[in-house]
C-alpha cells in the first residue's frame, strides 16, 4: 500500500537517497527542509531522475504534516533536537519518526569515522526523549549508502537494521522501508540497541574510504 512519507532533511545526501528510493517504490514523497525553496528545488531534482515520481518540496512543518504515518528524519546531530523542536507541533500523536541521526564527529568538527558520546546514549534514545507525547521513534537507516540509493539502475541487495520499543511502529516501518527494492528490514531490538546500530556508520565508512566502495550490510542465517 502506498502513503504519502515526509523526509526531513531530504535535500542532503542520504535524505535524498532515501525519498528517491521511496518514491521509486511508488510512495508520495514529501521533501521537508528549513528552505522551502530548497525542498522544492531537490523535489525537482528527483522527478528528473523519475519523472513518474508523486513528490514535492515544502517547509519542514509542512511536510510532517503530510504524511499520513511515516516522517523521516535524516539531518546531522547539530540540527536533530532544534528539527523536531521546529516540527513538534505537526508531529500529531499516532505519527512515526524514523531517525537516521548519526552521532558523528563531522556534525562538530572531526574525523567522519569517529563516533561522539551522547549523555541520552545515541541519537535514536535522544529523538525519542525530544518527540512530542504520543509520537513514536524507530531509529534505523544507518548503514545505507547514499551514492548506492540514487543508482536507481543497481539493485540494493543489503539489509537495514532497525530498532524501536513498539513492535507495531517498527511494523510500520518494516512494511513501508521494506517496499524498497532490495532492502530487507531486520528488527534488531529495543530502542537502546541503537547505540550499537549508529556505531556501524563510522565503520563503514572507514571500510568505504580504504576500499573505494559503498558497501553495505547483510545479515545472514535469517528465514
């Protein structure tokens, strides 16, 4: 079944990737971003490269509003509380937030695969203490590679672990990320497992950079 999802941060790298993989997937996709008018812009941008694609741009608050269960949010860790503070009144209760926030230190300055301490214990635990009562937060999408979601042409082939305390908010999401071709969904647990999830990201990338690849992850032995 198709709905209308939000990304927030859809103009950056892997926001972007995201929102076009959705939408190849036949999804309403709405690109949400500070700048209406770069919302707009990357919403453009994607229906040239999938001129069949039901997507628009708008401001962030709007494109929470739109969505009718699913509200990505794909920004740095600078701007992850400030994005759903900016939002909380168009997170109605019942709506799902899937944070790809990665706690990485080139959101304060560093190295891209050094991982930073935070006191709530990873972006995920603290998206969840920032929602507005009644929003759920599922934190997942940390191993995807962004330069891999816009080669529409190239079958994904890898796994997206994610990780929640609702069994039916990370049903929702199984359900709408897993329409993606080639992306299985994995439930790796409680919400607090997020603190080993986002630590893959700096461990891929360093695997990406000494290899020249855009490498992802498969977890094998499942049914």
């Amino acid at each position: 079944m198709s709905e209308s999802i939000a990304v927030l941060g859809g103009t950056g790298a892997l926001g972007f990737g995201i929102a076009l993989r959705l939408a190849a997937a036949g999804h309403a996709v709405v690109i949400g971003s500070r700048d209406a008018g770069r919302a707009e812009g990357a919403a453009d941008r994607l229906r040239a490269l999938l001129p069949e694609a039901d997507v628009r741009g708008c401001a962030n608050g709007d494109a929470a509003r739109a969505a009718d269960r699913l509200v990505i949010l794909s920004v740095p860790l600078t701007s992850q509380v400030s994005t759903i503070k900016a939002v909380a009144e168009d997170l109605e209760a019942g709506k799902i937030l899937l944070d790809a926030t990665v706690p990485l230190a080139p959101a304060v300055g560093g190295r891209p695969t050094q991982l930073v301490g935070l006191w709530s214990g990873s972006a995920g635990e603290q998206a969840a203490a920032a929602v507005p009562p009644g929003v759920g937060v599922v934190s997942g999408l940390h191993t995807l590679s962004a330069a891999s979601l816009e080669a529409l042409d190239q079958d994904l082939d890898q796994d997206t672990l994610i990780c929640g305390d609702s069994k039916d908010d990370k049903q929702v999401v199984r359900v709408l990320i897993g329409s993606v071709t080639g992306l299985r969904v994995v439930d790796a647990g409680r919400l607090e497992m997020s603190r080993l999830v986002e630590s893959l990201t700096p461990l891929l990338i360093g695997i990406n950079i000494r290899n020249k690849t855009h490498a992802g992850i498969r977890i094998v032995g499942l049914p």
